[in-house]
C-alpha cells in the first residue's frame, strides 16, 4: 500500500469535535469534576474554623487519590466499564472506553487534599500537631510542584521517589497526626495505608530469561506461576526502592507465563537490554491497561509504532475482538527477529507492517483510517509514543471514529 492510494476525509471543525481534544480530555473533565465538587462544599457549607470537617475533607480526597491508583480497583473500573454489551449505542461504547481516564480522579483529588490541608494547618493548635501539620503540607507542596507535567517530564527519577518516599511518610505523620487529635480518622487513613501496601505484600526476585534480537529491544521472559490476561501490564525492577517500569504483558495462548517487549528508551532500558540479567523484581497483580476496551466494540484497528506491537499482540493472539494491525517499525525482521514477525503475521496475516527503513515515515492517520474503513472496523487502539498516540487519536476523533491511546498520567 502507498500513501497516495488513501483518501483521508477532513476533520471535523466543530465544537463538538473542539471538546474532544486537549484540554478537553476526560481525565482532566474528571479533575476537573472533583474539584468543582469541592468547591460547591466550600462555597455552600460552613467549615471555616470547624477541624474535624476539614480534616474529614482532608481525609476522603486523599482516600479518593490513593484508592484509584490501587490496581484492584483499576481492574474493578476496567471490567465494570467493558461489561457493556456491543449492541448499545456506539457513543455510550465510546465513552465507556475512555475508562482508562480515571487518573483525573487522583489529580483532582490530590490537588483539593493539599488545598484543604492548608486552612487544617493554619488552625491547629498545639506544639506537635502543628510540627506534624506544616511538616505534611510542605511534603504535600513538594509532590505536587514534581507532578507538574514539565517537571515531571523532565525529572521523572525525582518524581517517582518523591511519590513513593514522600507519600509514605504523609501517611504516617497524618496517622500521627490524627491520633493525638481525633483518633476517629484513623480508620480511613488505615484503608489507604492497606491500599498503598497491598502490591508490596507481592514483592518478589523472579527469573528472567533474555533474548535481544537486536541492540534495539530486549523480549524478557517470565515464567513464575503468574499467567497474566490479554490487556495487562505488570511492573518490574532491578532497584525496587528506586525505580519501576511497567510493560505490557504477552500472555501466549495454551502456554503459562508471559513475555514483555522492552525498546531502548531510556538510560535504564538500554542497561537492561546491555546487561541482560537473570533476575528482576515485580511487584502487585497485573493490572488492566488501555488494551482493554477492545472488548466493546465489534471489530477493532490496532495501530503500533515499534515495540508498541508488544501490547497489541496478546490481543491479537487471543482474539479479544476480531482485529486488523498497522505496524510501522523499521526493518521489523532486523529489529524483532523472524520468530516475533513471524508470529504477529501469523496471528495477523493481512497486516499492514510499513517499513519506515525503506518506505519512510507514514501518515499513520490515514493508514487507520482506511484500515477502518476497509475492516468495517469502529474503533482505533493505538500505542506509540506519546506525541504520535495524541495525534492519531485526536485526529481519527474528530473524523468520528472512536480512538484510544495512553495519556501518560500515572
């Protein structure tokens, strides 16, 4: 196939269509919805001066923030929202599929628990509940100015320990906190302590075993009586105080374990795939991903960019929904080795696998475009990097076919 055989329709210029793109994505519509509904309580309520209700307030965002990140509820949220059946409205599916927006209940949440806990430290009383409330706030403030998405970007090393490190002792200083002040609050807190600690109960050393078809990417091997479902990702560590990375899991069908397709990205990938070593850690269950919400369509395009064919694979392999590829990679045999292509075009015979090495950069919007409409398909789930993922989504979006792709937020 070449490019000039595909006809892309324009956009839709809409304001409708407008809404659909950033700022206007659901996880900043559901950030945005926690905190106008702290607001509504402030303008309406009576809490000024009152510490236990901003203590309560304090207490349910933190709640809030902390238990959507905690992957039982990930996987209750991803199998409540893609147990819809395929005969109701595409636009109820469609919206359905954005499930994995959920982050925007943890960033406003976390943005209105800081808020809250401002007014909190200002009226406390008391030479150790004032240490132990100003010490929090500051910690609060910290984690908050690192998760800004340019800082974070830039500092994600700093971001990640500042989260794990910082949050962990907010934790126990509010538990603290509240039990020299009103010990009723340390049931909440205790749930969200259980929360943050279940995956660590799961803490383990597992081998691995490595094979790299080339300097570029590195298929690790697990095979420690976890056989993860289709869609799932699953964190691992060489430092598990220090550093996690979660990929996609490649369950095979009929077979126990699982595979991760790992590409150069980074100073830690590329040791990984240099130093191939016989041990990593992995922590928690494997949790849903953005894979997931194939299951609510009919027929679906899967669009990959390099080792973004990882994550489409065990769809493609179990079949989840009838499905089409579009893989654009360079020199896929080279890269990959035969065994992997030979695998994906097995599974996917009419693929379409674009050579960037020898036929350049593609228009990977028209390419899912005509793949939808000659697949009948109605929807698009594309993995790639984050600047190509935005661009295929929003722009199949605003031709009105439904798009999916990771949003980075966790």
């Amino acid at each position: 196939m070449t490019l000039h055989e595909v006809v892309l329709p324009p956009a839709d210029r809409s304001l409708r269509a407008v809404l659909r793109r950033r700022p206007f994505t659901h996880h900043n519509r559901l950030a945005a919805a926690v905190v106008l509904a702290n607001l509504v309580f402030a303008v309406t309520c009576d809490w000024r001066g009152d510490q236990d209700v901003l203590t309560t307030l304090v207490v349910v965002n933190v709640a809030l923030a902390a238990l959507v990140r905690q992957q039982l509820v990930i996987n209750l949220l991803f199998r409540l929202a893609t147990s819809a059946p395929k005969h109701w409205p595409l636009r109820v599916r469609w919206t359905l599929g954005k499930v994995y927006h959920f982050g925007g209940l943890h960033v406003g949440a976390a943005v209105c628990a800081v808020a809250w806990f401002l007014p909190l430290a200002v009226g406390t009383r008391g030479a150790l509940p004032i240490a132990l409330s100003w010490t929090i706030l500051a910690l609060l403030v910290a984690m908050t100015v690192l998760a800004l998405p340019r800082l974070r970007a830039r500092h994600h090393d700093l971001f990640e320990r500042s989260h794990r490190f910082g949050g962990w002792t907010v934790l126990v200083l509010f538990a603290v906190l509240a039990a020299v002040s009103n010990p009723v609050f340390l049931w909440p807190l205790a749930l969200v302590v259980v929360s943050v600690a279940l995956p660590w109960l799961r803490l383990r050393r597992v081998p691995v075993r490595i094979v790299s078809p080339s300097p570029h990417v590195a298929l690790v091997s697990f095979d420690h009586g976890v056989t993860p479902f289709a869609g799932s990702s699953t964190a691992v560590s060489r430092n598990p105080l220090l550093e996690w990375h979660s990929f996609a899991n490649v369950p095979a069908p009929g077979r126990s374990g699982f595979r991760l397709t790992i590409s150069r990205a980074g100073d830690w990938t590329a040791k990984l795939i240099a130093d191939q070593p016989s041990h990593l850690w992995v922590k928690g269950i494997p949790t849903a991903g953005v894979g997931n919400i194939d299951k609510l369509f009919h027929r679906v395009v899967w669009v990959a960019t390099g080792s973004g064919i990882g994550p489409c694979l065990p769809h493609l392999l179990a079949r989840t929904a009838p499905a089409t590829l579009v893989w654009s990679t360079r020199d896929p045999r080279r890269t990959y080795g035969d065994a992997l292509v030979d695998e994906i075009l097995d599974a996917q015979p009419d693929a379409v696998v674009w050579d960037t090495a020898g036929q350049g950069k593609p228009d990977l919007v028209a390419l899912a475009h005509d793949a939808c409409r000659r697949f009948d398909a109605e929807a698009v789930i594309c993995i790639s990097n984050k600047q190509t993922t935005w661009h295929v989504v929003e722009e199949l979006e605003a031709r009105g076919i439904p798009a999916y792709g990771a949003i980075w937020d966790s």
